[in-house]
C-alpha cells in the first residue's frame, strides 16, 4: 500500500476523500439537516408536508429542528470517529511492517487489532450513511415515510431512532425473513 502525505494509506485516503471537498475540508451542508439550520420557513413547510400516524400530531418545528440537530451531532461525531480509526489503521499497518523477528503470537494480536479497527470504521461509516440519508429524506421531505410499505414511520420511532427508515411493521417483516 502507498502512503499519501497525511501519513494515510492510500485506500483509507480514497474513502476520506469522498467526504472531503478539494481543499480538504468537509463539504457544506445545507437545509434542515445542514450544519447551518434551516430557515422557518423551510421548516414550516416541512412540519406540514411530513407524514405521521393517524394517532399522532403533526410535527412541530422543535421536534423537526431537534432530530435535525441529532443528525447533525451523529454526523460529526462519526466523522471524528472514522478520521480517529483511519490514523489507527494506518499506524497498526505501519507497526505491522515494521516488526520483524516478531513471534507469531504478537503479529497476531496485532492482526486481530487491526482488523477490530478496520469492523469499528466500517460501522462508523455505515452509521455516518444512514444519518446523511436521513438528513437528505428530511430536506427532501419524504422523512418518516417507510421506504417499504409508503405508510408513515411513527414519530415515537423517528425521535428515538431518527435513522428508521422501515415501519415497525415492515421491520419487523425484514428481521424473520
């Protein structure tokens, strides 16, 4: 594997880099789910647009600026999360070719410690995934509709989960089969 100058191998570069804007910093964002929060009046024609249960009220704008804000925060700190684990992997690459004479023993730990970190950044960027998905059905206004079935998700569901994008029902489905 090659190194960038950031010290990154070159595969755990290319993954960062499609997070990244040319000039290395992280992309902007925009709307609900963006860094900088949507307008009121992006957000009242959210609040009245987005799908809910019979049995539930419309959303408000608190509870759409609040799942925005979770997104937010999970999105940032996944992105801390993955950047922490990349430098990880690179330095467990790095001391991996480095040991020589090792026994077999402690080439193995080592190999299980990097391929921990390799399955914790993989979830970290899945995680990260479905929060930017999130945020986009949020923005698009299709947030809270199960991508299954069409019927709303349930805001109980979203404000616990805001990443569900399968009614329970459908979920549920989903884990038997």
């Amino acid at each position: 594997m090659t190194r960038t100058a950031s010290g990154k191998t070159a595969s755990a570069a290319k993954k960062t880099a499609a997070t990244r804007t040319t000039n290395g910093s992280k992309p902007k964002r925009s709307g609900v789910g963006a860094t900088k929060p949507a307008s009121d009046a992006e957000v009242q024609r959210l609040t009245q647009s987005l799908k809910v249960k019979d049995d539930e009220a419309p959303w408000t704008t608190e509870e759409l600026r609040s799942v925005g804000t979770s997104l937010r925060e999970e999105i940032e700190s996944y992105e801390t999360e993955i950047d922490r684990a990349e430098r990880e992997i690179a330095s467990l690459i790095q001391s991996s070719s480095d040991g020589g004479g090792e026994d077999q023993a402690d080439a193995g730990a080592k190999s299980f410690e990097r391929d921990h970190e390799i399955a914790l950044a993989n979830n970290s960027r899945d995680m990260l995934v479905q929060s930017e998905r999130a945020l986009e059905r949020l923005q698009a206004g299709t947030y809270g509709i199960c991508e299954n079935c069409g019927n709303p998700i349930g805001k109980g569901r979203l404000q616990v989960f805001p990443r569900a994008t399968l009614c329970m029902t459908c979920k549920t489905k989903q884990e038997r089969h």
